[in-house]
C-alpha cells in the first residue's frame, strides 16, 4: 500500500495551528485590505529575507514588505532562514517553508501551485467549489478541505502528510492513485 501511518501528524497540527494563528492575526489586524483581486495571492506574514519573480526568467527581487499581491505566475523563493504565509482566497492558506521554490500557476476557485523543491504547509476550508491542487515532480495532489504538508526532496519524491480532512494524489510518472487522511502519510517516488 501506498499509505502508511505515521508520526507526521502531531508536528503536521502543531504548523497547521502556528500557521492558522498567524493567518487570524493577520486578518483582525488588517480587516481594511481585502479587495486583492480573484488572480492574486497575498502575502500575510513573512520571516527571514523572501525572493520573488513575477515570472519564470525575470530576476529575483527580496520582498521588503507584507501585503503584497502575487499574480498568476509569480515564484516564490525562500532561503535557509525565511518562510512566507499566502492568502490564497477562497479560505486557502500556505505556509512555504525554508529553502522551497513555489509557482503560482492559478488562485481562485480553482487554485494550482507547483511545488519544485521544499515544504508548503496549508489550510483549506472545503466548499463545493474549492478545487485546489499542489503538482510537484512525482505527484499532483488535489486538496479537499484539509490541513496538510507537501514535501518535494532533492531527488524529487513527494511525501504527502494530513492533520485533517484528505489528499487525493497522483503519481506524474505511473498515474497511479492513493487517498491521504488524518493522520497518514504517502511517499511517492519520482521513478
């Protein structure tokens, strides 16, 4: 079988709740900035020096700030000691990690990210519109109202962890399928 028990979960919940916690400070402290566009993602909160581009081939430029919008498009890059938090709309959060590349490809009511190296932890709030998915090299995973961690390594395999709610995910290379739920975790190699 592709899933397995393990003892992800308990640090999976404790960064989904730092991240939750973060995400309702943000919120209640800035109620006044809402209106960010349905193709944008927000940054919330970030710690550390973040890069970003606007597009694939553009330079890198630090963010000096919270609160910036990031279109369809944008990559992330965080470094040994930063992470950032994104508003993805539709009650979708992320928490990208230390030394991660992330790409926006969509955000809305059917958010995409690309996951080419590192961790993104996040939230989303299922509704009967929510489609969110995260595609790294060996695997897509379509989200479904969860709280959850992807992980992509350097030799590309993806490992998929669920506090609450399930994961559907897609093998790139096999096309094979498995379900993640609360408290499982799969492994899925890039061969």
């Amino acid at each position: 079988k592709l899933l397995m028990k393990c003892g992800y979960a308990a640090a999976a919940s404790s960064w989904v709740t730092a991240l939750m916690v973060s995400a309702a400070v943000v919120f209640f402290a800035d109620l006044g900035f809402s209106n960010f566009g349905p193709q944008m993602a927000r940054v919330v909160d970030m710690k550390g020096p973040v890069s970003y581009r606007l597009a694939k081939g553009e330079a890198l430029e630090e963010m000096q700030s919270r609160r910036i919008g990031l279109p369809v498009g944008a990559e992330i890059v965080t470094k040994a000691d930063s992470s950032v938090t994104l508003n993805l709309g539709e009650n979708s959060f992320l928490a990208v990690r230390p030394l991660s590349l992330v790409r926006i490809v969509a955000v809305g009511e059917a958010t995409t990210l690309e996951l080419d190296m590192g961790r993104v932890i996040g939230s989303v709030q299922h509704t009967s519109k929510t489609k969110f998915k995260i595609r790294t090299p060996a695997a897509t995973s379509s989200v479904v109202g969860t709280d959850f961690s992807v992980l992509t390594d350097s030799v590309k395999q993806t490992f998929v962890t669920v506090a609450t709610g399930k994961i559907n995910v897609t093998s790139t290379k096999s096309g094979g399928q498995g379900e993640v739920g609360p408290g499982q975790a799969l492994n899925c190699p890039n061969n």
